[in-house]
C-alpha cells in the first residue's frame, strides 16, 4: 500500500470519529480539516517512489461508497439538545402567624390569588399576588409597595373597581379598607378592614406546591418556611455547553420531544451570560442556562423534571442546493469538494462552498459553479 493510500485510510478514521463533532460545530470543521489534509501532504512527501496522484479525500480509500443526487430544497440549521421539562420559577412560602399549623396543602396543589395556602390556628392563610413579602400588617393611612400590591390584588379580585380604587396606588385608603373587609368576609374571619401581618403571603404568580416543610400539628414561628413552590408556567430548560452560546438567541423556533415521543413547538425566552461548572463534576466542561416556553403548554402534559430533547432552528434558507455532510472532501490545497460521477461513470472534484449547516439531518447547503440539482455525488458507506 503506498504511503498515500495509507494516509487516505487514516483519513477516513479520522473522519468517521469526528463526524458528531463536527455536526455539532461546523465552525470547528476548517481546523480538523487543516490537520486532517497535513497528515496527507505529510504522507506524499516522505515516500518520493509514490506514484503522483491528486490528494481527493475519504472516498478515495478502499472503503465502500455509493452515490446520492444533489438536492435542491429549504434548509434549516438545527441542533439538538438534551434538556428538563418542568415549571418556570422557584419560590419559599414563608409563614409570619403565631400559633399552631392546623392545615397545609397536599404536593402538586395549585393555588391563585384569593385562595387559601394553608391555616395557622384554624385562620386561613391567603395567597395575594405581588412580589414584596408581607412584612407587617396593613391599614389606613400606610403607603408603600406592598399597599400598592394589596389595591391591585383587591381590583383583581372584584372586591373594588379601578374607578373606587386605583390598582397602582401605593395608599391605603377607605376604599382599600372596604375591600380588605370583603375579602375576610370571604375568609370566613373577622372583618376589621385590617390585613394582618400572617394574613396573606405575596407572590408574583400562581403556585404549584413542589414540597411541604412543616409539620401539621406542629407550633407556627413568624418566618418559618412552611412551603416550596414553582409557578405554573411550563418551561424547558437546556444546559448549554458555553461554547455554544453564539449558536442560539432568543427567539429562536425550537421543537420539543416529550418522552412520549410526541413533538410541541416552542421558543428560547432567555439566554444564559454567565457560565457555570455541575459541583462536584471534575473535568465537566462550562454550561449555560437557556430556557424554552412551550407554544401549547397543555400539549406539555403534567411531566415534571422530565428528560426530553429539544432542536433548535438557528436559521433557514431556501431553494438551496443540499447535499450530506459526509460527502464533503477537503482538497489539500485549502476548501471543500465533492466527488460527481458523470453520466459516463467518470469521477471528478467538483470544488464547493459552504453554507448553512443542518446539524439534526447532517446536511449542509453548497455553493459553486458546477453544483447542479440531481447530479449524483459520491458519500462514503459508514
């Protein structure tokens, strides 16, 4: 075997090893190339009896191969992610009543703003919405976010119109206190227009209660955790190798597989900017956090921390002539090529230019003056 064809064959090793890689980042393709075709060159210099011959690539070797046409068709860049089904947020429900826990929620109760959370001393605890915590009781006269939050809940709630009581009023006025006195007759307790401090707890949305740390039975302490929550928006979340971070953006279309195999749509809402390492991973590679919403939550199902796999679409041409990944070659002199076998069985490097890159169906979109739709190209058997 002459020193060409052996560095023909290392080639194609090397190439096959690499494939995923490169699927994965094709920015990464011109260096492993660039080694791939010194390692040829290198070949051909050291033996001066080799007979000359053009440097094609992988195909070239004893390995099987066969052909497929060009294609002509859209394009899109896509990659594909393992990733978590669950819910967006985390939140700790903080108690600030004395006395004794008499009621708590079972995990998986989903609560809104006027319903009850849970009871200290057989007195309801009620779920407001408003992202200050309770931190001491409110009457007449007070001013200050947490009033404002309390009006706009009250609004909400139809115990006070927007023309009696304006939603973004940080002042508790009489027609806060006539509306604080509907929602206890609501409650079943006391109606003295005062909201108590243990009365309420705020928090920015609707809860679904992930855990319960206290003890029914047990004594109820001012600012005790008694519960874990998420809220109740489904969200995906990717762990992103850091290196991918220019590979995506908000917006972007994604497809979700669920672990039933079945597909939703959704969209990257956020894109994490800083880079962290699992603890207790030695040698883990830097991740960032990027997080998916569903388009149909409903179609998400009730999975919780679940596995799926996420594509993204990271971009989209059209009427693109396509070909496989694995039929590229690179030419030794610097660029790609693909093998054409013409009508007449003869082989010949057609040289190409790269575009877009479909990472999900390892194809890539090619560019050049003799690149035609259906002519029939050469692709390693691997």
């Amino acid at each position: 075997m002459s020193a060409t064809s052996s560095a023909s064959a290392a080639t194609a090793t090397a190439h096959s090893e690499n494939a995923g890689r490169w699927r994965r980042h094709p920015l990464r393709w011109t260096a492993l190339v660039s080694v791939l075709v010194m390692a040829v060159a290198a070949a051909v210099f050291v033996d001066p009896f080799a007979k000359p011959v053009r440097v094609k690539g992988v195909v070239d070797n004893a390995d099987s191969t066969s052909t497929i046409a060009v294609s002509r068709q859209d394009l899109s860049s896509q990659t594909q992610e393992s990733a978590t089904l669950g819910y967006a947020g985390s939140y700790s429900v903080v108690n600030q009543s004395q006395g004794t826990l008499t009621a708590l929620p079972p995990v998986g109760k989903v609560a809104s703003q006027g319903q009850v959370l849970y009871e200290v001393s057989g007195v309801p605890v009620v779920l407001l919405y408003g992202s200050t915590p309770a931190y001491r009781s409110l009457s007449e006269g007070m001013t200050g976010a947490d009033v404002e939050e309390l009006n706009a809940d009250l609004v909400a709630l139809g115990y006070a119109t927007s023309t009696q009581l304006s939603p973004h009023s940080d002042d508790f006025t009489y027609r806060t206190e006539v509306g604080v006195e509907k929602l206890q007759a609501k409650l079943g307790v006391t109606q003295n227009g005062t909201l108590s401090l243990g009365q309420a707890v705020f928090e920015p949305t609707a809860i679904r209660v992930t855990s319960v740390s206290a003890t029914l039975g047990a004594p109820a302490q001012p600012g005790q955790p008694v519960l874990s929550a998420t809220s109740t928006t489904r969200q995906v979340s990717i762990a992103l190798g850091a290196d991918q971070q220019i590979e995506v953006a908000v917006g972007d279309k994604v497809t979700i597989t669920l672990p039933d195999n079945h597909t939703t749509p959704g969209v990257i809402t956020s894109v994490g900017t800083v880079a962290t390492t699992a603890s207790g991973s030695s040698g883990s590679s830097p991740t960032i956090t990027v997080l998916v919403t569903p388009t149909d939550s409903a179609a998400t199902g009730i999975w919780d921390e679940a596995a799926v796999g996420v594509t993204i679409t990271t971009g989209t041409v059209t009427n693109a002539f396509v070909v496989p990944v694995d039929a590229l070659l690179a030419k030794a002199d610097g660029g790609y090529a693909v093998e054409v076998v013409r009508a007449n069985g003869i082989r010949q490097l057609v040289d190409v230019s790269l575009g877009l890159f479909d990472d999900a169906d390892c194809l890539v979109q090619v560019t050049g003056t003799n690149v035609a739709a259906g002519q029939q190209i050469v692709v390693p058997n691997l």
